[in-house]
C-alpha cells in the first residue's frame, strides 16, 4: 500500500478511544459537549478555526467521541473529536450524550421532557407521569444537572427524577420498582413430569384426580389413544394443536403459563408497604386448592412455593432462577427448596421472626425442606397446604419443624 495513503486515513474505529482526550488548549468559543458521533463518510478534520487539516480524515462509519462544539460562519457545526480537531455536522450523525444504562423514576410531580438542539435543551409540550419508571442509555451533565436520555432526544433532568423511598441493599433480593415481567416462553408443551395449571386442567379432562398434579404415565396413555381417535398424530404430548382440539382456549395456553402478579408498590413504598403488597397477593389465594407445580394466577390453586412467588412479585422481587414458569417443569416442584438455599433469603433466629419473613419447614421423615409458608405474625402462616390455601398456626402436627426463617427485606 502506498505510505501516502496511509498517512491519510488516520485510525480507524477505536469505538470512544484514547483519541478523544480533552484539549490541552481550548478556543474560546467551544462551548463543552457530550456524545458520540458516528461518521458518514471518509470525514475531513478540521482545526480551531474551520480549515481543513492537511492528511488527517476519519474512516467511515466509526464511531468518536466528543467533547466539544464550534460554530464558525461560513464552515458551519464543528464537533471536537481530539486535541485541536474536529469533524463536521454534515459528515456525521450525533448521539449526544455519554453511553449509560439504567432506569430512572419521574417525581412526584412528573417529568418535564427535552429536546437536546443547538448545544441546549429545550422543554417540550409532554410530561412524564408522576412515579413512572424509565429506561435510559445515555446521560449527560449540564447547568448543573444531571440529564437522562429515555426516548431518541427525549431528556429528563435531576430535578424531575425520584430516588426510591426503600431499596435493598447489595446481596439481598433487588426491589423492582417497575413491573416485573415473565423471563422465560411462555406456551411449553405438557410432557413427562411437568405439573402446573394446565397440567390440572388435561387431568380433569380425562376424569383423572389432582391429589398429584403431574403429567404421568397415565396422562400420556389417556393423551395417546384420544389423540389417535380424533386424527391427530399420537404423540401423547399436549401441545398447543393439540390443547384447542381439546376445547381450551388458546389464549390460556400462553396466559396460564406467563400470569405474574401485578406490582402492587412504587417509588414511594416503604419496607412494610412491600411487606403488606407481598401478604395482600398471597390472601387472594385463600381457599383455591392447594395444586403442586401451579404458580398461576388467583383464579387458580397454587402450591406452597407458587404462592410465594406470586407473592414475591407483588412486592417487587423476582427470586429468579425461581419462577412461575421453571416451576411447573419436571424437577421443580420442589421450589422451596431452592428459596431456602438461595443466599438472598437470610436466615435469622426463630425468635426474631417478623411478618412477612418466609417459615421454612423440614421433612419429618427425611429432613428435607418440604414447605414454606408466610409469616404473618401472632404465629400465623399464610401458606398452601393440602388441600387449601389458609391462614394455619405457624406449627401444628402437619408442620413441626421449623427448619429456618427466611428475610427477603433488610
């Protein structure tokens, strides 16, 4: 290759490089900017005063940070890239701001939106509402503030944005102050050894008792032969064809698997608010049946473990890998186990137990956590035993072995 042209294209995309350094020496008309700019085109350098610079070019289509702007009659927007050199407007396309994620909560009040034009926001006729939580990736600092990208060049500032009345602190379950919303597909087939809901629904289609929710060897024989008979392939797993020719609807198919609980908390919620949402989710429960594997809504029964996680879910904790969906799965039935074990879950003595802390229980016959329950003091639990969900005595000849208590909020 030619050494010229090497001297030409200088380097190339070294995405926010050691290029971009602040300037030794500043012209006092470059006003301070945050962003990146992602060329066009083979862009042309410019110096202080808008005339081009001899050998020196960016490569197309990489991105540079900047640091500054300029405006300079006849030449037009100028943004620094390093020392001394910068790159025009019309040969890039700018993202003002510097690359950050997170999620921000408007205030009490609401947020007063931006646009970002010209080196200045300016107000713009739409307001976020009041306590409502939203995602940024780029921020900014400026007049004294701090700015918060949520939409394309829609801005919030640090004057408008609340910080949460409760949080958790580090190794403990994080508080969602947003919805929390289902992580894994939704509409799994029914095969060998899931449980759950629509586990339930198959077995009562065919007459066959719910004292053990899971699909067996019996369901799948029964599954089979009316498969066969009503010209389907004879697989003798439910899937989603095969669940409507059954009559059921296909929404539920998705909608049984995928219900978490709404978000009963926000910004504002203090420690015992998110007890009580937790509490206020599980009593929906009261009196459905007590069906192992479910973890579904309230116009359903539940499990010990599925109540909790909707529970969970309500006061803005997602005890992921613990989930309403992994649940049903063959080898989750057992979700207390996991909750118990969990290093977000902190053990604390008996006698210090508080409402709303989780009541682990222990197998008389082979010491294994087989149980949890939600303390709701007085020595109650709220809990799904069969063949209900109740209010019980926190111990009784069912549950005598309280194996731990369980804190889920500081």
């Amino acid at each position: 290759m030619n050494k010229k042209i090497l001297t030409t294209i200088v380097i190339s995309a070294s995405l926010l490089s050691a290029i971009n350094l602040a300037p030794k020496a500043q012209a006092a008309n470059v006003n301070p900017a945050n962003g990146v700019v992602t060329t066009v085109k083979l862009a042309q350098l410019y110096n202080d005063n808008g005339q081009a610079i001899a050998g020196r070019q960016l490569m197309a289509n990489t991105p540079w940070l900047i640091n500054g702007t300029i405006d300079i009659p006849d030449v037009g927007t100028l943004y620094r890239v390093s020392d001394h050199e910068f790159v025009k407007s019309e040969d890039v396309n700018l993202q003002h701001g510097v690359p950050q994620k997170g999620v921000v909560w408007a205030g009490k009040n609401g947020a007063v939106t931006y646009h970002y034009q010209h080196g200045t926001y300016e107000a713009i006729n739409s307001n976020l509402a009041a306590n409502s939580a939203w995602q940024y990736n780029y921020t900014d600092n400026a007049n004294g503030k701090t700015w918060y990208q949520v939409a394309t060049n829609t801005w919030i500032n640090s004057d408008d944005v609340a910080t949460p009345k409760y949080t958790n602190p580090a190794g403990w379950y994080p508080i969602h102050n947003s919805q929390i919303t289902q992580q894994q597909k939704p509409g799994y087939d029914l095969y060998n050894g899931v449980e759950g809901i629509k586990v339930y629904k198959v077995r009562q289609f065919f007459g066959l008792s719910n004292a053990h929710t899971i699909y067996d060897g019996n369901v799948i024989s029964r599954v089979r032969n009316w498969q066969a008979s009503h010209g389907l392939k004879a697989t003798g797993i439910v899937d989603y064809n095969t669940w409507t020719h059954m009559g059921f609807s296909g929404k539920d198919w998705y909608d049984l698997d995928s219900y978490v609980a709404p978000l009963r908390t926000n910004i504002n919620s203090s420690r015992s608010d998110h007890i009580e949402a937790m509490i206020a989710q599980a009593k929906e429960y009261l009196g459905k049946p007590w069906i192992s594997g479910a973890a579904s809504s309230p116009a359903y029964g539940v499990d010990c473990s599925g109540l909790v996680t909707q529970a969970l879910y309500a006061s803005g904790i997602d005890p992921q890998p613990t989930s309403n969906i992994q649940h049903a799965q063959p080898g989750n039935e057992w979700n207390c186990q996991l909750l118990y074990s969990s290093p977000y879950v902190h053990s604390v003595a008996y006698s210090q137990r508080l409402r709303g802390d989780l009541i682990f229980y222990q197998s008389p016959y082979d010491g294994s956590i087989w149980h949890v329950g939600i303390y709701l003091g007085n020595n109650q639990v709220l809990d799904s035993w069969p063949d209900s969900v109740a209010v019980r005595p926190i111990t009784n000849w069912q549950r005598n072995i309280v194996a731990k208590v369980g804190r889920v909020f500081y």
